[in-house]
C-alpha cells in the first residue's frame, strides 16, 4: 500500500456541475482500480490525496498531471503506508466555505493563507484527516 498527497491550482474557477463530474467520473474509476482518498477544493486549490497499490497510484497520479483542468502540480508528499486512511471512500470530498471553516476552531490558517499554503507545511495529511473527522462524520 502507498500513498501520494499533492496540491495543483485549478486552471480557472470550477462550477458545482464541474466538481460532480469529475468526482463521478473519479470515483467510478477509482473503484475499479482499488484507489480510496480524498480531495478538498476551496478557492481554486486543490489538495488530493491517493491510496492504493503503488503502481496504481503512480500510474493515475501521472494521468492525472496532465489533466488540463488543473496545473502547478507539487507533490508534498508520498510513501508506503500500512492501512488506508479512506478505506471505504472512492474519493471523499470536501468544499468548505468560510462559514463552515469559522464554526470549526483550527482552521484561521486554512483561511487565511489558503489550503496550498496551509498544507505545504507538513505532509498535508494532518489537515485532510482533520477535515475528514470534522466535515464528514462516517461515510
Ligand atoms: C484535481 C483532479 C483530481 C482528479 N482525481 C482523479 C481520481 O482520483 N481518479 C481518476 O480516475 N481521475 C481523477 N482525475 C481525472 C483524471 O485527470 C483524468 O481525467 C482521468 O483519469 C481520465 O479518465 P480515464 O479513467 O478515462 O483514463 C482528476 C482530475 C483532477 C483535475
């Protein structure tokens, strides 16, 4: 099991429509080859997260990269892991708006610098799993 962790900014605004459909298209994909993580979007940023067998994940993170809807790929961070953070979880997705990151305490940093460079500070993966456990309660 592996996992890669990346930011990218999104080429221009994306539309609720236009997040549906990636993610539907995402996820059904995603279950065929056995991928689970977990993807945030605020103000143009992306922040993803990709688990599964090595050559899997690479495989689609490099597919993934010439996606033309998105650029200025990093990735922070990646390696082998010994269980998946997001078993059961095609592709978990979080949008949050000022509002819901307010009522939680713990994200001014998030707010305020934005989600590339909140996360670019550790592995990215502290703030996905906090998000997880705030935003999404069980699946
Ligand atoms: C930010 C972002 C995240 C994406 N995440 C995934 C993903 O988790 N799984 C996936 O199959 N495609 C994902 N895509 C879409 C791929 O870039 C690409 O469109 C897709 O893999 C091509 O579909 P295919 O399965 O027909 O090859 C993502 C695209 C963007 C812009």
């Amino acid at each position: 099991m592996y996992e890669i962790v990346y930011t990218s900014l999104a080429t221009r605004d994306f539309t609720q429509d236009e997040l549906t459909a990636l993610l539907d298209h995402a996820r059904r994909a995603n279950q065929a080859r056995g991928i689970t993580g977990m993807m945030i979007y605020r103000k143009r940023e992306f922040l993803q997260l990709l688990e599964g067998e090595q050559a899997v994940v690479q495989a689609l993170y490099e597919r993934i990269a010439l996606d033309e809807r998105h650029h200025q790929m990093a990735k922070i961070w990646d390696g082998p892991i010994t269980a998946r953070s997001f078993e059961g979880w095609e592709m978990a997705f979080v949008a949050p708006g000022d509002d819901s990151l307010q009522s939680h305490p713990g994200y001014r940093d998030l707010m305020e610098r934005g989600l590339i460079a909140a996360s670019g500070d550790s592995t990215g993966k502290k703030l996905l799993l906090s998000l997880r456990d705030d935003f999404l309660g069980g699946r």
